[in-house]
C-alpha cells in the first residue's frame, strides 16, 4: 500500500491495453472459429439436407436459452432415477456429457448429472441419421446435453453408477458447450486414491491444477458428496442448538480494533481511515451474551492473516462459534457442547450415508468413531497418556501438533473413539480472558476438542467480571487501554458464560478423513491463493 | 494508510501513556471506591451481626462464579414461566434487578429476564432483617441476581410481563454487579413510539447513545424480540430452499477484484498485496452452478463501501443469496423465489407471533400482508400505475427510491399485498451480466422485489454463454481483460440460470415496519460507524 498509486496505474494502464490487444486478436481468432464451425454445422446440414438426412430436427445446438420457451409439458427425469422397472419408456434428460466413443455407425456416451452416470447410445436406424451419429460423438465433453430415449434394461454397464439400464437416444440438443480442450478431466479427478499408487499409468491431478480450474474439479462424485456433507454440518449445527434455545446472531467482520493485540489481522482501508477484518466473532458472541440472549451461535467468515502454508491452515475460513451463558459451572456448556457433537455426528452417520460413501470411494478411511457421551479426558490424564508413550510433557506447556496427533491414536486405542475433549488446559497457554481454575493453581477453566487428533473447537469459560479481566489482562502485559471496549461490556452485570469456536472445514476434513483443508472449502484462500 | 507510521506509532505511544496513567488514577479511584464499598458491607454485615441480623447467609455478593460449585440440585424457573398455577411453590430465579423502590421496612423490586418481567418484595419479617432489605434496596439496576422467592398471586401489577404473581423473597444474591451509573436505562429505550410524541415528558434515548451502549439496548423486549425473528428469516430461508433441493455453500470474502469495475469496494491488504471485500457472493454462486451444484444457497457478509448514509444503507450486511438452474424459462426460478418468500412470511406469521407483537408494543405497525401465490407485475404495468397517479417514468428509466415507495403505496391499495415482484426491467438499467429478453427489445429477463415498497431482492437470468457475454460487456464498455475470471467459468458449459440477492436486515426492518436499518444489525456498520 502507499504512495506509488499513480505509477502502478499507469503501468496496469500499459499492461491491460496491450492485453486488450493481445485479448482481441484472441477474439477475433475465436470468432472465426466459430463462423467456420458454424459454416461446417451449416455444411452438415446441408449435407444432411442433400442426403435426406432423416433425423432433421432431432439434434443440433438450439438457440442460447433465453427463456422464450416455457416447455412446460415437458417432464425431466434425473439420471439417479433411472432404473429397470421404467424400461420401455421414453423420457427426456439433462445432462453432462462425461465421455463419448464413435464406432462405426454408433456413438456410446456417458452422461453424467452430478455424481450420477448412465450409458447412452446413438445408433444409425430408421429414425436416426448418419448425420446425427457424427453430430452426438463431435459433443465436448462436459457441454449440457438434453436427450430423449427410450430407458432399455442392460447387462451390468460397470464404467456407470446405473449399472442396469441404459438410453436409447432418439433427440440429442447442445444446450451449452464446453470448449474442446479442458484443463482437466472429470475422469482423471475422480480417480480413487489406491494405497498401491506406484502401479499403472493413472493420471493424477495435482491440487493446484484442481484448485485453478475449481469448476471442473467439483463436478467430481467425491468433490458433490464434500460439499453435501459440508452443508450437513452447518444445518446439523444449527438445528442442534436452536432445538437447545440457542438464538442465531450475526456479527460484524469489519472491527475498529484488534482486540488481541493486533498480530495476524487483515488491515481495511475504511473510507479515509482504517480498520480490520474479525480474527472471531468472541467479542460479539460475548457481547449477546451480556445483552440476555443466554445463548447463541453464528455461522461466518473468520479471518486470520497467518503465513502458515499447512495442510490445516486458511486465512478466511467458516467459523461455527457458540456462547452460552450457565448458572454455577462450565461443564454445563461442555456438556451442551459435547450433546451436540454427538448430535452431528449422529445426523452425518445417519442422514449422509451416501454422501460419505461417495467421498470414501475415492478418498479411503476408516468410518468415524465417536462415544454417546462424549469421553472427557483431564489435561494432567493426557500428560499421563503421553508420559506412558515415552513424550514428556510439563504440566505448564501447551501441546504441539505432532503431541496432539499421537494423542489421538493412543485415545483411539484405549477409548475407540475419534473425537474427545481434553479439558483443564495450564492456565499459562490460555488467552488472557480465560477463567483460572480457583481450586488447582495454574490450571483454567479450558478445554479443546479433537477429531482424528487434531482440534477442532477451542473454548473456554470467559472472565465476566471487569476487574479481575483487568486482572489478568495485566499479568498478559496486555495494553488495557487497547483492550477498553472488551472489558467495558462487563459493567452492566454479566452472567458467567463459556463457549468456543468450531472450525467448520476442519470438521468436515477430519470426520471425512482428508489430508487436506483445501478440499474441504470450495474456494480456499491461503496466503498464496486468492483466486478463483 | 500510507507513509507516517512510524510518527503515528509514536504519537499513539504517547497518547497512550498519557492515558494510561489517566487510566491508573481512574483504576486506582475505582479500586479504593471499590475497597469502601466492601468496607461498608463489611461494616453493614457487622452491624447485622451486632444487632443479631437474623439473614446472615441469605444475602450479599458471593465471590464471583468460577465454577467451583455445581448446585446440580438447584432448579431455575425462568420468569416467563411465573403463574398462578405455581402460587405457593418456593423457586430459584436468577434474572436482573430491573428497578427497585424502597420503602420503608420494605423493597419492591422489578426482576426481568430477556423479555419478561415480575414483581419482588423483601419486606422485614421474622425471617428477613432490615440489613438483608437494606442490601436489596442498594443493589444496581442491571445486576445480575438470584433469588429464592415464594410465588403469591396478586392483584394485576400493569408494570410486568407477569401480572398475577409476585414473588415473596427469601434469599437474594449478587451474580454481577452493573455499575451504579447507566448510560442508559432499559425502561427509558424499551418507551413504545407513539402518534402523539408532543405529549408527556417521556425522556427518549437516541438511536447513537442506543449504539454506543448496544449491550445494554439489547436489552429491551422490542430488541430481544428483533433478534429473534431475525434468527427466524435466517432459518425460514434456509429451511425452505434445503426442502427445495437447495445446496448452503460459502463464498470467500476476500476476493483478488472487483469483478464489476472496483467502485465500493473495500480494499485489504493481503500479505505482501493487496485484495478486495467481495460485494456479493454472485460469482462464486454462478460458479456452484457452472460445478453442477443445481441450487446453492449461502448466507454471509456482504460489503459496500457506498458512502450511503441514509435509512437503509450498511457498509456491512448479511446477504441471503440464491442461484437456480433452470431448464427453460427464469420464471421457473422467480416462481421458486416467489413461494420461498411465501412460505417465510408465513413462517413468521405462525411461529413468531410473540415476537412479532413484542415488537409492535414499542414499534406500532400495520401487519405485513402477502398474497399467495406472490403478485407478479411487469415494469410496463408498474409504470403504468404510476402515470394513473401522475408519476411519468421512461420506458428505459430505473425507479426512484420514492417512485418505489409511491409504487408500493399504489399496489397496497389495488392489491392489499406488501410484498410484490416486480418483473422485466429495462435492460439499460441492469449489469452487463443480465440476459436480454430476446422477444422485447429494451427489456430484460430481470426482477426486483419489494416489501412495504423498498427493494429487499435483485435478480436476473444470468448470461451464460462467454461470447454473449462478452458482447454485452463491450455494450457497457467492461475492460473484458478485468473480467476474464468470470467469463472463463462459462467455458466448461454452463446450465442457463437466474438468482438473486436478498438484503437480510432490510427484509426484518421492513417485515417489522421498522424505520432504520440499524434498528435490526445487531452491531451496524456504516461509513460513520465501525464501533463496538
């Protein structure tokens, strides 16, 4: 940022006219192709006109769709529905065209609608030109197809999901082309991942590849079934706890302060000052919480300006945070808390099979475990854990990523469960607004929550009283004066309360078992990647 | 922004330690003030036990709750729940001292909790002493108390929520203390609106003192009860289109350009560069659909940096945002949009009713009326309603803010409907993006709605043909090098498509009939305004 502005313009001036020039020499190339491709459908047709072609008007790329047609008669059915018991009907379908193979006077193709695939099949007869053969196997793959067929029952077709039937086509429309040369393969993307990699000669498409042409790689049966799940959770999540009597808020993203300290915080330029993007949406929730909402969540963008270039790591992610005022102890919330992972959990298992299914074809995993309640081990007892598997730990000290994953599989091996809370953190690792235990000298009333050994939720009892805020606010070496606001929206009166925040992607990572939190955001912003 | 940070830091750092030390003298007032205070209690605890207080234990200010004690054995009744049916019973309560008058040997006090509210009385008997009155009498307005109390009918108290009961009580303790001096009292904000506003000495509290101190205007029935139909209109929107096969997905806010020119919008700075806020989700949106996601949905913060400061404008706001593919005709989208806003106003209708009158206690207001199915009515008739009324608008012009409020007038009186779609705009008034009608030159397959005559939702048939697109961008003179990233998520073949943008806060403020905008944000923002 700062004062070369005029310079930088004038340089993207010269860059963007010479683009501009580049652009529609680009342009006026493409136009002629396309007159030429015209002139040879033209041509075919002519042909076909010449030949007497007998299939005239049951194929062809149809005018752009701009609404001018109702076809309202027209019934649509979806490729899941296909299946031998409306054999011999005929029926009208869109959908993508996965791939194609002309042979001789007939053209095999699959087509695909989201994670869905069937075989069809245009053959020269009676009712079916020549014409139209060569027209359906010059489709790109990917265009949108609409097909008439008849639904004929086959042997087992393995290459589709439906393996039984397969679609005599008797029209066959472009209604929108994908251009010849495709970045990537549906096919390629959606390739298992074998624990035997090293044979055979599979293409693989590598993350940035798939992340740069997003819109091809989420067409892949795994990337439809993520982005379900993913969806599932959010819904689970929220239905949970406004069932609980949680109250839905929105806080705002754009803040006036950094409310710890500034470190790892977007700056805005704000009109003619500045301000910054909302590393949590803590104070608001805190601050509905001093308003009488008792309890509450929110769903939304959290931002962290860390150069970390991790498997795990964003720097704009969902957050799923909740506050929850309680009467006489945290553990009322952990346990609020703990129900309703159980609750999703559950809700996944039951209500996304197929989804989870999908996404472990390609991406193998063993199913997620988790106890009804909840295990709730004690940080001193995973010091223990870690003491007998030969790792020391302080009873101070905070513990490191490659801690928490051996954690995890030696709770796994003694509890079988993929998801536990780990409570009683050292006060000394913990936030200065968490609430020390008063009973166990350096302990605090904290805990975290893992799936698959890595966390997922932080959280902790919150100081509600101004002055002991202030307290320990000092014993941080926090600037109170920075910080005025935060401890100002405790002297109304506020009831004790605890909460967390939920780390939505690495939830839907760990319960499915990826490697990778860019998988699991449709559009993932990490520090070298801003784009799509 | 820019070059004079490190004078800046500097001067900050002396400003700093100016106030800080301010702020030392004023922590160290409050902290003797503080000691006096306990002094005073100590030495009305000691007077209680010369003058043989016969409460000892019944009242005071435990220490502050660090959850040491679980009380598993306590229940709370929760105000709301107060009637005569329980007359007799002894119950906890924990809710916050309201008001309180004492008189005489007695305290009357005003306990509320969220919305309700319910009379208390410690009186001087054989079990209370005139010391454990005294404490009550001298408790802050706000604090956080809770009471042992016995329920007694009694005759309508017109001041509470709870009119038949009052509670009699028997032990009463400090959770959180609210400072003695309030910039704002609950009463005073929660005052109804009324006609005849000259009338009466009733001290009003403006809508910047509100904001300033939200915590505690949260606190009033008409805010509590905002919120919570807004958490309504959130899960009524997402409800209804997941029932409807829609997908919830999450679009990044920071984005690497302004896809439609970079006027209003916010600038970041990222790393080493720099990024924008995104303004709305519409090209990630398209892009779910160019993925094959069929229906999407997201709900999420949307940012404009618009110099607006009016009634309806925030720099930050909560977009709900839907995009459909279609299979020949936008009205199958409209009609979906159509039903959704039906089945939400009637949702409301039905399970918010509480809430909805809470609000109109304060806020007095017409109901909101709604057809079913929706009013459709083209531009051409909207124009032709308002020349019957006087009002000349061109066939290729865009309304005015008051032209639209005139139209909402003019279709309440012919229709009885506050909410309408209003159908085909000109297409000189709408972005490059939006399909032309093919059989209406001028006008386009584009939409708008309304409640109470102000705009809550804009959409369109969407182009998704690159080439067309392409064109239409020239036609508005887009640098197309700009917008290559939107025009390439078309090239993979794209299913035609409409959607739109709903302005969350703008649908509660008028669903409600509510005269500004921050009156339904919970922490507004707006180009004078990023605090708290």
């Amino acid at each position: 940022m700062g004062g070369n502005k005029p310079e930088e313009a004038a340089r993207e001036g010269e860059d963007a006219s010479k683009k501009a020039l580049k652009k529609q020499q680009k342009d006026a190339k493409k136009i002629a192709a396309k007159a030429e491709r015209q002139a040879q459908l033209q041509s075919v047709q002519q042909d076909a006109a010449n030949e007497e072609d007998i299939s005239v008007g049951k194929y062809g790329q149809p005018a752009m769709i701009q609404s001018v047609d109702k076809h309202k008669d027209r019934k649509f059915t979806h490729v899941q529905d296909l299946n031998p018991n409306i054999a011999g009907q005929i029926i009208w379908l869109r959908g993508r065209l996965h791939t194609s193979r002309a042979k001789g006077k007939q053209c095999f193709l699959i087509l695909r609608e989201q994670s869905y695939t069937v075989q069809g099949l245009v053959a020269v007869n009676d009712e079916i030109s020549k014409q139209m053969v060569k027209f359906a196997s010059n489709i790109t793959k990917e265009s949108i197809i609409d097909v008439e067929a008849t639904v004929k029952t086959v042997a087992k077709i393995e290459s589709c999901t439906q393996r039984d039937v397969e679609l005599h086509i008797k029209q066959i429309f472009t209604v929108s082309a994908a251009k010849a040369q495709l970045p990537l393969l549906i096919e390629d993307a959606s390739r298992p991942v074998k624990a035997e990699e090293s044979e055979g000669l599979n293409i693989k498409v590598n993350q940035d590849t798939r992340l740069d042409n997003r819109i091809l790689d989420l067409r892949t049966p795994a990337n439809q079934a993520i982005f379900r799940v993913e969806a599932g959770v959010c819904k689970l999540f929220r239905d949970v706890l406004t069932k609980k009597g949680f109250v839905e808020i929105h806080t705002p993203k754009i803040i006036s302060a950094a409310s710890e300290g500034g470190a790892n915080v977007f700056t805005v330029s704000y009109f003619k000052g500045s301000a910054y993007l909302a590393q949590s949406p803590q104070l608001y929730k805190q601050m509905a919480i001093a308003a009488d909402f008792d309890k509450v969540f929110t769903v939304g963008a959290v931002f962290r300006a860390e150069d970390s270039n991790t498997h795990r790591h964003l720097t704009e992610f969902v957050g799923l945070d909740l506050e929850m005022a309680f009467k006489y102890h945290y553990h009322e919330v952990v346990e609020t808390i703990g129900q309703m992972f159980t609750e999703i959990f559950k809700g996944l298992r039951d209500q996304y099979a197929a989804e989870i299914k999908a996404v472990s074809e390609q991406f193998p995993v063993e199913p997620f475990t988790f106890l009804d309640p909840p295990l709730r081990l004690e940080f001193h007892q995973a010091i223990s854990l870690l003491a007998e598997a030969g790792v020391t730990i302080g009873p101070e000290d905070d513990l490191s990523t490659p801690d928490e994953k051996l954690l995890g599989k030696l709770v796994k091996a003694k509890y079988d469960t993929d998801f536990y809370i780990l409570d009683k953190y050292p006060l000394a690792v913990r936030p200065f607004y968490t609430m020390p235990d008063p009973r166990n000298n350096g302990t605090s009333n904290s805990y975290d929550m893992f799936m698959r050994g890595e966390e997922i939720l932080s959280g902790a009892q919150r100081i509600h009283d101004p002055d002991f805020l202030i307290e320990r606010a000092k014993v941080h070496n926090i600037d109170i004066e920075k910080i005025k606001a935060y401890i100002d929206a405790f002297r109304f009166g506020c009831p004790p309360h605890a909460g967390g925040g939920i780390g939505m992607e690495r939830v839907v990572m760990l319960y499915l078992g990826l490697d990778n939190i860019r998988k699991t955001s449709m559009f993932p912003r990490d520090p070298k990647r801003i784009t799509p």
